[in-house]
C-alpha cells in the first residue's frame, strides 16, 4: 500500500490508538475527569492527525531525496521520526491542554512531557509494526 491511503491509514490506526491511550493516561495519569479528559484527547489528536500528514509527507519527500544506499528504516531514522513528529506536537498541544484542562503553561508542559515520553515509545513500535504489516513506503525501499 502506497501514497495518500497509506498515510490516511497510518494516521487513522495511530490516532484511533492514540484516544484511547491518551484519556486514560490523562483520567488514571493526571487525575483529570474524564469527560475533560476525553474531549482533550479528541481534540489533541485531531491535532495529531493533521500534523501527522504533513510531518510524515515531509519525511518521505526528505526520506526519497536520500541516495539508495542510504535508504530504508533503522533505528536512528525511526528515533528522527519520532522524534521529529513529537516535538512539533509539544509546541501545538501545550497551549491547547492548559487552556482545555485550566492548568498552568508549566503544568501542561509537564502533562505533555509525560505523554510525550509514552508517545515517543508508541510511535516507533506503532511504525515499526505498521511497516511490517504493510510494507516500508516506496520512499524507503532501496
């Protein structure tokens, strides 16, 4: 599977996983009530998916650009991704979550700290087993 259903895909399962995930984190985590605490989660990933899109078109037009010897997915490209996709979530969703949740920029820096933490360990397994199931993208084939 290639191009725009599998990016569609990718982010669909991701963010399906990642609400129901990121509310309990936030009932059982951080004491928030779940009704709060579920609308955050909604919103944060419709957040994410949009952002997922963009951030994983990117990569691959990034990832493409390589030369074929350089290409495929070890653990040091899957960290960058990772890493890449989460810190812009930070800076889009901590604002959101001390507005939504009445928490200080500190607090919710701290919140999304914690989420981030858990998202970054999620989101290389999550890939990891995406790619296995349905292959690496054509930009990562040699």
């Amino acid at each position: 599977m290639q191009g725009l259903k599998r990016k569609i895909l990718y982010a669909s399962l991701f963010e399906l996983i990642a609400v129901g995930l990121t509310t309990s984190l936030l009932v059982l985590g951080a004491g928030h009530d779940a009704g709060h605490a579920g609308v955050a989660a909604v919103v944060s990933s419709t957040v994410a998916f949009i952002w997922n899109l963009i951030f994983n078109h990117a990569f691959e037009a990034w990832e493409a650009r390589q030369p074929k010897h350089g290409r495929g997915r070890d653990w040091k490209r899957r960290a960058a991704h990772a890493l890449g996709f989460e810190g812009g979530l930070v800076v889009m969703l901590v604002p959101l979550f001390a507005w939504w949740l009445n928490i200080s920029l500190w607090q919710a820096l701290l919140l999304d700290i914690g989420l981030l933490l858990f998202f970054m360990v999620y989101t290389y397994i999550f890939s990891l087993t995406f790619d296995r199931l349905f292959g690496l993208p054509a930009s990562a084939r040699g």
